[in-house]
C-alpha cells in the first residue's frame, strides 16, 4: 500500500500582519509537505471577531505570496465552520464525553481565588461533570466542558520535543462550547484539522500546552491525532524574546528593507534547522533536505547582519534579467519608490536595465540600487553630492572640456571604443586615466562612486551624456 498524502496547513489568526515567526512557520509546512508531494493548506483562524481584520488577512495573503509560498484550494475561514464545530460537540455530548456546565462567572471565579489563595493553578473543579441535569438553574446558559480523564497521562510524541507528557490530573475539563453557543479555539482547531485531513502539524512551541488538550479531545472524538512538531520560537541576538527591535516586523517591512524574497526564505529555514553546514541554498536543495527530526530545539535567534549578508549574495547571484524584474515588482514597497516610478519613462526604464550588471555588484539591497540608479533617472542638470562638486574643482572641469570634443569624435559609441578614445587622450595629455574618470564620473552621475565610467557612459545613450558634461566643464 503507497504511503497516505502528507497534509500540513498554515493556521495563522489574522489579527495583524505575518509576523516573522509566522513566515517561518509557514515555510516549514509548506517545505515539509511540497517536499514529499504533499498538500499545503490555508486556514484563517478568524473566530476571535474583536480582533480579526480583513486587512490582516490581505497582509497575510500578500505576505505568503512575496514568498512564493503557495498553499492548496480556496483559504478556509475557522469562523464559517462554527455550525460543524458545534455538531461535534452535540456528538461528544450525545456519547457521554462532553457535559452542560452551569457554573456561574462568580462561582468560576471563587474557583480561582480559592486555587491561588492555596497556590494551586487555576482549575475548574468539576462540579457539575457527574451532576444531574435536572439540578441545572433555569437561568443560567451552560457551557459545555469536555469530560476528561481524571487519572493516567496524556502524551504526545513531537517530533522536535520530543515524548511530552502531562498528568491528566493537572488538566482540568476545557471548554469546548462558551455559554453563548461559541465554539472554542481549542475545538475548533482539532475539529478542522481532522476535517481537512491534516497529517502533521508544524507550528510555533507556545502552542505545546494545547497539543495536550487538543489530544484529549482526539481522544475523546476516537480520531486519530496527527503528528506534532512544535518549533522553538525566535529570539533575539541577545536570547531574549523577540522584541521589534530586533526583528519582530511584518514580512512587508523585510519587503519595504529592500531584501528579496529567495534570500528571506533562505534565511527563514536557517532560523531553527539545519542541514550540515550549508547557508546558501536553492529552493530545490530546501524541498530535498528539509525534515523535522533536524528542527533544533533550541530558540533560533535573529540576526540582521547574517539576512544583510545572504541578501548581498542573492543579489549578486540573481540574473540580470531577474533582478530588474525584482525591482518593478517590489519598487511600490520601497521608501520612495512610488515617487521614482512616477519620473520613469520607457527610456529611463531601458538605461536602468541595461546598468544592471554594473549596479548589483555594490547594492546589497533593493534600497540600494533603487539608490545606486537615481543618476540614471535623474534630470539635468545634475544635481551634484558633496564628494563630486569636490571632485569638480577648476582644474577638473577643464579637463572635461578637453574631453569633450574627444568623446563627441569618438567613432562609435560602445565601451571598447569609448575607452580606447579617452586612453588615447590620457596619454598624448601625460594624465592618469583616474584623473580624467573621475570627473567624468562626477558629471555623469552626480556622484564619486558608480559602475564603471564606460559602462555609464553607454548606458546614459550619447546625446544624453554629452549634455550632462557640457553641463560641467569649465
Ligand atoms: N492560530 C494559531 C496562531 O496563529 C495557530 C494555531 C495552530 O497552528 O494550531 O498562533
């Protein structure tokens, strides 16, 4: 018999943006499962109502897509499920493993004061568990608490954790339906999880207290639990919980830093698991290597210069062709860069495309090339940065004039020819070629550092670079 499909899902609760653990979490499924040819699903856990936004789950939606992270069918929404989560509980109840409970918030809370006042956990006592019905008060809507076992263990085997195992007398009887006809998270997940097939689930280890529950009411349902992998959770470079400052953004804010998204993925899996000593990775190396037994159990930890790293190298190994792409794909995101589309035209598109080999090898970001083609778009005359007005003193500008006529008779206008005319110049005047580059440079883009002179040149077009240094010369 072939091996049943591997179906995992992401669950996040769509009350604010796809946080960088949750982006992490989400790649974890997603290779797990694509890896092994298996199913990826989308579930909105929305039934918190208060706090869950539309806006949320664009941000999620539009966060997992900039990953190339593709799930399977339409996304489901917890909420629209409530009707099937309540017709289990009429089944546990129905087969005597769920019952009404008619304590009143006064009564639960006494329940707590007495537990902490003798420093216990706050637990449900049990009261009416084993109760007649027909002591309920008329007045008083019950929830419906799941009739757990008292004695024994309960116990999971994670994949990263490890065997974990809970005393059944330290869980009390959750909650499965509030008084108000609400199911809880608690059963709603283990209700949809079985209901969409999922065979493992792989989520952040904050939820490893309610694998316990959850199992219990698997247990309970006589469904078979899936497999559970519970990740470490992300810390910071100093070991403390993520905080802001050190990374706990949004996946639109790594988007708005100019990372791209292969070298965030490539980070991503990094944060927790391992595979020998490799770092740089492809897709295709991630879905052949990536397995849960090598999550680590330890808290990963985040580090900005190590993601400013690989993204320096993503950008170097990216094709031409692809990066420009990158960069009209993600300029809307980028400080400034509405405006900077809005002053483009096909021409200015054309000359950063044609730039790009020179321009990726400096930027280690999107923020920087869109910076490092700024000359390309900008209009003349050029307004100059302090290191090149420097560079254009007296002395420069007049060799720019001299230049000029030099390269207006140059016979044709490739880089070959450009350099052969400009060297020929340098050596009949007995200058340096640095001397007359660097002006050149100046000029030409405003600025002392850029893609080589002759490549700038080139892409500037003939017309355009004329005008730009007869605008300097003396
Ligand atoms: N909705 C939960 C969260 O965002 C995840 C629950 C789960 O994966 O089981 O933390």
């Amino acid at each position: 018999m072939s091996k049943p499909e591997i179906v995992t899902r992401f669950a996040p609760s769509p009350t604010g943006f796809l946080h960088i653990g949750g982006a992490r979490t989400a790649l974890f499924n997603w290779l797990y499962a694509r890896g092994r040819g298996g199913k990826m699903l989308l579930r909105i856990e929305d039934t918190d109502r208060a706090r869950s936004t539309d806006e949320a789950i664009a941000a999620i939606v539009d966060g997992l897509k900039w990953l190339g992270l593709d799930w399977d069918g339409e996304a489901i929404s917890q909420y629209a499920r409530a009707e099937r989560h309540r017709e289990v509980v009429e089944d546990l109840l129905a087969r005597g493993k769920a019952y009404r409970c008619y304590a009143t918030p006064e009564e639960l809370a006494e329940m707590r004061e007495k537990a902490r006042a003798e420093g216990r956990p706050p637990r449900y006592d049990g009261r009416w568990r084993d109760r007649d019905p027909s002591e309920a008060p008329q007045a008083v809507k019950p929830a419906i608490r799941l009739k757990a076992p008292t004695e024994g263990e309960t116990a999971i085997d994670d994949h990263v954790q490890g065997r974990v195992v809970w005393q059944n007398k330290d869980l009390d009887d959750l909650i499965l339906l509030r008084s108000d006809g609400n199911p809880t998270y608690m059963l709603a997940v283990v209700v949809d999880d079985h209901d969409m097939g999922v065979t493992h689930v792989i989520r952040g280890d904050d939820h490893l207290t309610n694998a316990a529950r959850q199992a219990q009411i698997y247990q309970a349902l006589g469904w078979a639990e899936p497999e559970m992998a519970h990740i470490p959770l992300i810390h910071g470079p100093d070991g403390a919980k993520l905080s802001k400052r050190h990374g706990a953004l949004g996946v639109d804010a790594y988007r708005a830093m100019g990372y791209l998204p292969q070298a965030m993925r490539n980070y991503l899996v990094r944060l927790g698991w391992s595979h020998g000593d490799a770092e740089v990775m492809s897709s295709e190396q991630m879905l052949e290597w990536f397995d849960l037994d090598a999550i680590g159990k330890s808290a990963a930890r985040f580090d900005f210069a190590k993601l400013e790293n690989l993204n320096g190298i993503y950008m170097r190994q990216t094709p031409d062709a692809d990066l420009y792409d990158a960069l009209i794909e993600n300029l809307d995101y980028l400080p400034d860069g509405p405006e900077f589309r809005s002053r483009l035209d096909a021409v200015k598109w054309d000359r950063i495309r044609q730039a790009m080999p020179g321009l990726k090898e400096r930027a280690k970001n999107l923020i920087e090339l869109l910076e490092s083609t700024k000359f390309l778009v900008d209009d003349r005359p050029l307004s100059l940065d302090q290191k090149a007005s420097k560079i254009l003193d007296d002395n420069a500008r007049k060799t720019l004039s001299e230049v000029l006529p030099v390269l207006e008779e140059a016979p044709q206008w490739d880089a070959a020819s450009l350099e052969a005319a400009v060297k020929a110049f340098a050596e009949t005047t007995d200058r340096k070629l640095g001397t007359i580059a660097q002006p050149l440079r100046a000029a030409l883009t405003g600025r002392a550092t850029s893609p080589g002179i002759f490549d700038v040149l080139v892409v500037l077009g003939r017309e355009e670079s004329l005008a730009r240094i007869a605008d300097q010369t003396a």
